[in-house]
C-alpha cells in the first residue's frame, strides 16, 4: 500500500460566497486526509480558489471592483468558512498568485514547444456561466449548455487549440488498466459515450474577447484560457517549475504516493478527459483516481449560487456546533451519489446519531464508572465473558472494514460502520445489565462489563475522529486520556483504558427539539 497521499478539492470559482455545497466537498476531503494522518500516512491536503475567467470580470465590473479586489475578498471568505468548519487543508491555492501564474506560462510554452498547441480560429456555441465552448450537437435543437443547461450563443474569436486526439489513445489505455481512475463507473461511462466516442474536438486554451487572465508569452493579446489556467493548479501549488519543487518530488512525482482528486460531476469532464492529457504532454504521471461526488440539493431543487436557493454553513455551525454540521456532511449522503439537504434529515441525523447513540453511551457508561468504581476504568479480569469476547471480535472487524473502506473513498459508509460499533455498544449495557451484575456482587463481570464498555468507546471514537473533530478529544479527556495516548496502532488494544480516571461533563450532543430546530433550519435556506 501506498504511505503517501495527496488529495484535493475542485478550486472553487469564487464569483459568490461560499455555501455547504462547497462545504460538502472540503469536509468530506478533510475527514479522508483526517483519517489517512492518523492512519501514519504522509499526506498533503489541497483546496483553494479558480480566480480568472469572463465571468468574474463581469460580476466584478458590477459591484464596480476590480477582478483582483473581487476575488480578494470572495476568497477570504473561503478561508474563513474552512476555519470554521475546522478544515485542515496544508494549502490554499489562487490562481491569481505569482507562484501560479508564472509557471502556468511555463506550461503553456512547454507544450507549445512540444506541437501540442497551435494557434487557429474558434466558431461555435458559447456558455458563459461554464466558460466553455461546444458543438452543434452537444447544445442540441434547444441551444443548451450540456452541463448547466442554461442558453449558450454564437462566439468566434482567434484561439489557440490543444490537441486532445494525440493523447487520447494514452487516456484509454489508462483507464482500462486502471479501473478506479474514474469513481464512480457511472461516470466513466458518461466521459465515454457522451464526449469520447462521438469524436473529441481539439480543445480551446486561449481567449481574447477579455483580459482578465493569465497572458500567452508568445502572445500576449491572448490570455490562457480557464481550463489550462485552473487545472494545472494541483501541481503549481506542489511547487512544480519553480525552484523549490520538493512537495512535487514528495506528492506528485513518487510512485509511492496516492493522487486523488475530488470534484463535482460539473466539472469531471475537464478533470477527467484533459487532465490527463495537459500531464501527459508535460511527461508526468496520471492521477491515481477522480472522484466525482454528486450535487447537493435543497428540498428537491438543485442548490446553485445563481438561482440563489443555498445554505450558508456558519448560522448552522453557531447553533449546533462544528461537528454536528460536520457528521451530517460526511455521514447523511453516500459519497459519489447525488444527496439532498433538508431540515428534517439534518435534525434526525444528529438526533438518532450523536444524541442518541454516541452521546447517550458516553453518559451512562461514565456514570456507570463513577458510580460502581470510584471513577477508575477497571481492567478486564482474567475469565473474560463470551460478551466481552465478541465485543472485542466486532471492534477488530470493525476498524478491518473501516480501513478498507476509507482507502476506496466509501467515507459514509465507513463511519456509519463506526457508529454501528457504538449502537452495539449500547445493546451491550442491556444485555450485560451491570446493575445487577452490582446488586449481585459479580465484582469480575461488572469489571469486564466496563473495561469492554471504555475500551469501546475510545477505540469507536479514534474511528470517528475525522468527522468529529471537537468532540473526540472531549470524549477522550472524559475518560482521563489526551490525544497523544489514542494513536492508531492502539485501535485493537482491547485495554489501553484501564485505570485512567474519567471525569463527566455537560453531554456533548444534547438532543435536538425537531420541531424548533426544523423551523430555524427552514428559516436559513434561502
């Protein structure tokens, strides 16, 4: 298995404030790289924003701003959502930096010198919102944008044009011998019969009916267009053609490293077809995997910036903290599929997983330690019960399958699995019943009873640390243990929590009233 991992978000286009759409994609990122670091592997994490482009030129000149004032202050806002949502990223690109924009010419002249560019003239259907052009065919009797859906028209401008037939037989190649490069199938069947097999045209990489962009050196009346611009920004910020390339030697350019990219179906195209091709005339290597996540909607409408119909992250956060908007995010939708955000499935998510589940066992399971053992967690005794055998044996299978899934990106699924061993753990304290094992004198039973109930919990809550950044340290020091003492390679140790000291606190996840959370929630979603 490979011990490095690099993995990125889309770079967000920053023409509106953020919204938990944007905030889907980063935490679901944020808890793999979480869980992969505790893990011990090497990991980088990337996020950032996709400054140039038409459309920022134009929403900027609406607010009488300057693109770069513009950007400026929608990409702060970035920062400050990811603060909040306590997202780890190990850097945040622009593509308005000097870092970026200088090798991004570079690139450009690299495969300019390679033939893989030429200069011509461009005639067809424009989309504006997507910035990209498409064929009589691709916008249909309709005149419609295949992605957005939304009116293109008629453009014609001098461009420079990438040819994507050259390295297409090296993408097919590609994706036959590595069957997860595109997850899920779904959609390496679309890219196929969609956009490959009707025959690809050459690709458009310059534009000069704006300015706002990065120039051709060759030719400066031309900037390069988004696509080249935007892409290349996974290895730019890996320090690829400057002087320091070290992360890209790390992360990048090491067969021992895991590449994944993460992004939104609207844009797998570009990630999946021309990436690879921009990377194989540069002479680098492929991505691992492209991970196309589904869109978000809101109450059964597609949740877009321009339609105005989104949810900002931060009055959820206030109310209800970072963990409870966090779980919901990485635990509620399948990861690859399409999820729909509502009031209703908020509220009973946080209810029947963190209120009910986790917090409910923490509670009565310290109490039960305070109560029959001055608040010392006892050992297991020397005749461990069958219960307590197959508690150890379902949390071995446990953290077994939970690797397994975390490794192919299955991250609700892996966490749901986390939780259950926890729902488990609570059926336990009914059948073990340590009340009357306490009225009866079985001093060892009640021993086992809650050496398996701390050692459980704590070994659960090492699973679930990714998506509950806040509370797993809390639970931890509850139990007399810091975060130093709950490493990974102790994830099996069936007692690493005997004899520390626990201490209760106020419950961490207080339970939801549905009625008034549900109306507050509606009250946000514009």
């Amino acid at each position: 298995m490979k011990k490095k991992f690099y993995i990125t978000t889309p770079i967000y286009y920053p023409s509106a404030d953020a919204h938990i759409g944007h905030a889907y994609c980063t935490t679901i990122c944020d808890v793999i790289v979480r869980s992969k670091r505790k893990r011990g592997f090497e990991t980088y994490f990337l996020t950032g924003t996709d400054e140039h482009g038409e459309k920022i030129q134009k929403n900027a000149a609406k607010v009488n701003k300057t693109p770069q004032q513009f950007v400026d202050e929608i990409s702060d806002k970035f920062k400050e959502l990811w603060k909040a949502m306590r997202i780890s990223n190990d850097d945040f690109i622009r593509t308005t930096e000097e870092r970026h924009t200088t090798v991004v010419q570079k690139i450009f002249s690299k495969l300019y010198e390679n033939g893989d560019i030429y200069l011509g003239d461009y005639e067809g259907w424009y989309c504006t919102p997507c910035e990209s052009f498409w064929t009589e065919t691709q916008v249909g009797l309709e005149r419609l944008c295949p992605d957005c859906h939304r009116p293109v028209h008629v453009a014609k401008e001098e461009t420079y044009f990438f040819k994507t037939n050259k390295y297409l037989p090296d993408l097919l190649e590609y994706m036959d011998s590595h069957p997860n490069f595109v997850t899920p199938i779904s959609r390496k069947n679309e890219m196929m019969n969609t956009f490959i097999k009707p025959g690809l045209t050459d690709l458009c990489i310059s534009r000069t009916s704006f300015d706002w962009g990065i120039p051709i050196k060759e030719n400066p009346r031309h900037v390069i267009y988004v696509w080249m611009d935007a892409l290349t920004n996974y290895i730019t910020a890996l320090g690829y053609g400057s002087s320091d390339d070290s992360l890209f030697q790390k992360f990048w350019a090491d067969e021992n490293s895991e590449i994944v990219h993460v992004v939104g179906a609207d844009i797998s195209r570009f990630h999946i077809i021309y990436w690879p091709m921009f990377l194989k005339g540069l002479g680098l290597r492929f991505p691992d995997r492209v991970f196309v996540h589904g869109l978000l909607d809101l109450n059964g409408e597609k949740m877009s910036k321009s339609r105005g119909n989104v949810v900002s992250p931060f009055p959820l956060i206030e109310r209800y903290g970072v963990d409870a908007v966090r779980w919901f995010l990485a635990r509620e939708f399948s990861f690859g599929a399409d999820g729909r955000f509502t009031p209703e499935l908020f509220v009973e998510r946080v209810n029947l997983d963190l209120a009910n589940n986790i917090g409910n066992l923490v509670n009565r399971t310290l109490t039960m330690i305070e109560k029959y053992f001055d608040g010392t967690v006892p050992s297991h005794g020397k005749n461990m019960r069958d219960l307590d055998k197959n508690m150890q044996d379902l949390l071995v299978k446990t953290v077994d399958e939970y690797e397994l899934l975390m490794d192919d990106l299955k991250v609700s699924e892996a966490l749901a699995l986390a939780m259950n061993l926890l729902g488990e753990a609570n059926k336990f304290i009914e059948v073990s019943e340590p009340w009357t094992l306490f009225k009866n004198g079985d001093i060892e039973g009640l021993e086992n009873t809650m050496a398996t109930l701390a050692n459980v919990i704590i070994n659960g809550t090492m699973l679930l640390e990714c998506a509950l950044v806040e509370s797993a340290p809390k639970i931890y020091a509850q139990f007399g243990l810091t975060n130093d003492e709950c490493t990974f390679d102790k994830v099996r140790d069936f007692n690493h929590v005997a004899h520390h000291h626990v201490h209760k606190d106020a419950p961490l996840f207080p339970r939801l009233k549905k009625e008034d959370e549900i109306n507050f929630i509606a009250s946000i979603a514009k």
